[in-house]
C-alpha cells in the first residue's frame, strides 16, 4: 500500500472512504510479488495493481465488498497447488496464484503513508485480523549521484528518477546544474564532483555514483573518491582508449588494482543504442542489474525461479508477520 502513498493521502485528505488490496502470499509465480496493492475508492476508482491486470477485476470486487460491509476480507485469486482454479478468481496467466488480504484504508495509516510519499523510509503495521498482524515496509529511494550535468546527464537523470531512484546531479558549472535542465532531481549541487562526494551523506550499497564529467582532471579525483566510499555502484562513461588512459591516470592517483575492478567503465550495458537516452537506459539496466546480481540475460533464457524473483519486485515493497 505504500507504493501509493502520493495517491491515497489526498484521498484521505478528502475524506473519500478507500480500500485497499495486498497480496499476502504468492504460490508458484505471479506478474506481482508480496506486498502488491490494488485500491479502490467507492465509486470504483482503482489506483494501482496487484496482477497487472489478470484479477484486477475480482480484487475490485473484493474491496468494494469492504467499503460497503467494514469488514476485512481474505481471498486467493489464480490457481491453487492441484491447478483448480479458486472460485472467486479468473487464472493468472503465470499459472500461479495471490492470497490476498481486503481492509479499509485509515486516518491511522497516514504518517507512514506520508513518510512514503516524501520518500522517507516508511513502516507500517496492518491489523488485518488473524493470529499475526501484516508489516508492510518501503525503504526510502535508492540514491543515484551523477556528476557531470551534459546532455547524457540529464537523460539519465530523467531515466533514474522514472526507475525510482532519488537523483542528484553534480556539477562545477552552475550554468548546467539548474532545474530547468533536471526537473526530476531530488537535488541539485554546485561544486568540485569529488569534493561532493567526499561530504556525501549515509553513502550505502543502494547508492549509484555514475561520473559523467568528460574532463579527466574532474574524472580522476572523483572516481578515486567514490572507489572509496562503501557504496554498491561506481561507473564512468567513457570510450575504451579512454577507460584505458583513465586507468593509468588512476593508478597514478594511488587507486589500487583492488578499487579499480570496482569500476563499471564503459559505462552501461551493451544496447546498441547511441541517442543519450538509449545511453541512459543502457546505464539504469547495468545498475539494476549490478544491484540484483543479475547476468542481464533475455527473459526467454532465464529459468523459472530467476522469472518468480523479478515478478516479485525486489525490495521496493516487503510484508512479514510481526
């Protein structure tokens, strides 16, 4: 349900009477993991999936039945372990199936709805009736630091932030580092890149460092400093003659071979794309997949627990017993 926090507290605002649908439970695969949410208000707006559209329908339903009758409600929607399908559910075309839990959305809910749509860190425990109650939890935003503010910069910021990443773009140059350029940063710095990193707050292994400075008297200093912070990526665009010459320059600079296989240069994922924004797309699939430990591979070639674990959504969403 945190997921749509941006959505749902103006409703509470508003006094519109909300439920919401959470997946509990997914047997076998689901398009969606735990933690999905559907809402419904009473005139059957619908914010938000849990199936990508396979049982939208019947969860709709399901919270529909809530808002009229107050009452919490469980269902299972898809396939069950002998291949039966449930009665209240069409298939989910993955063959598998949803528990689902059914409760109102209320004002009690609101500051961690809140905490969510700032994009704080953000808990909340559900009393959904049963011998347990629900915790949902939504960690802030991974962070993305570019340094460097061209025109690869602001396509990977726009990309970065789509992806659900907090943005913040770095650059000596205040000329380039203005909101006009990066409307969809979180934040905006004007200063030396690697002095930048260097006061950079709470790095950690959910922070992304892509330079993107084309200067190697910026280049250098940065990739040196943020070798050197404990955060989970680190990677710099460049041509290979010019990651090659970079190297050098590096291990002058006194960065050890250990630091240096660190490095994801050149930057991004083979895409064959040129456009900045291709670039960029490439640069966002290397850092997910970097961040999931993931080989990058076609779908199609993958085996089916590796297909369970991207339909569950990571980390963005969790829901465990208390």
């Amino acid at each position: 349900m945190l997921e749509l926090a941006p959505d749902l507290v103006p409703l509470l605002d508003a006094g519109v009477p909300v439920a919401a649908v959470t997946v509990t439970a997914v047997v076998r695969s689901a398009p969606r993991g735990v933690g999905a949410t559907l809402a419904v208000t009473r005139d059957a707006r619908v914010i938000g999936s849990i199936s990508g559209g396979c049982v939208e329908n019947d969860a709709v339903m399901l919270g529909l039945d809530v808002l009229r009758s107050g009452t919490i409600r469980r269902a299972r929607f898809g396939f069950g372990d002998d291949d039966a399908i449930t009665p209240i559910a069409a298939g989910l075309a993955c063959g598998g199936a949803v528990d689902v839990v059914a409760y109102r959305v209320e004002d009690a809910h609101r500051p961690a709805l809140e905490a969510a749509r700032d994009r704080r860190d953000a808990t909340l425990r559900l009393d959904v009736g049963g011998d347990e109650p629900l915790v949902l939890h939504r960690p802030a935003p991974p962070r993305l630091i570019i340094l460097g503010a061209g025109e690869h910069a602001a396509a990977l910021c726009r990309l970065g932030a789509a992806a659900g990443f907090a943005v913040t773009v770095c650059d000596d140059w205040a000329l380039l580092v203005t909101h006009d350029r990066f409307p969809d940063a979180a934040e905006l710095v004007v200063g030396a890149p690697h002095e930048v990193l260097d006061t950079l707050p709470s790095p950690d292994a959910r922070t992304a460092v892509c330079v993107l400075t084309h200067d190697e008297r910026l280049d250098v200093p940065a990739i040196r400093s943020a070798l050197r912070l404990p955060v989970g990526f680190v990677g710099a665009m460049g041509a290979r003659a010019t990651v090659s010459r970079r190297a050098a320059l590096l291990r002058a600079a006194g960065v050890t071979d250990a630091e240096l296989s660190r490095l994801h240069s050149p930057l991004g994922l083979d895409l064959g794309g040129r456009s900045p924004e291709e670039t960029a797309l490439s640069v966002i699939a290397e850092i997910v997949a970097s961040r999931n430990a993931a080989d990058a591979r076609p779908l199609r070639e993958a085996a089916g627990p590796r297909l369970h674990a991207i339909a569950s959504g990571g980390d963005s969403c969790a829901v465990r017993s208390a």
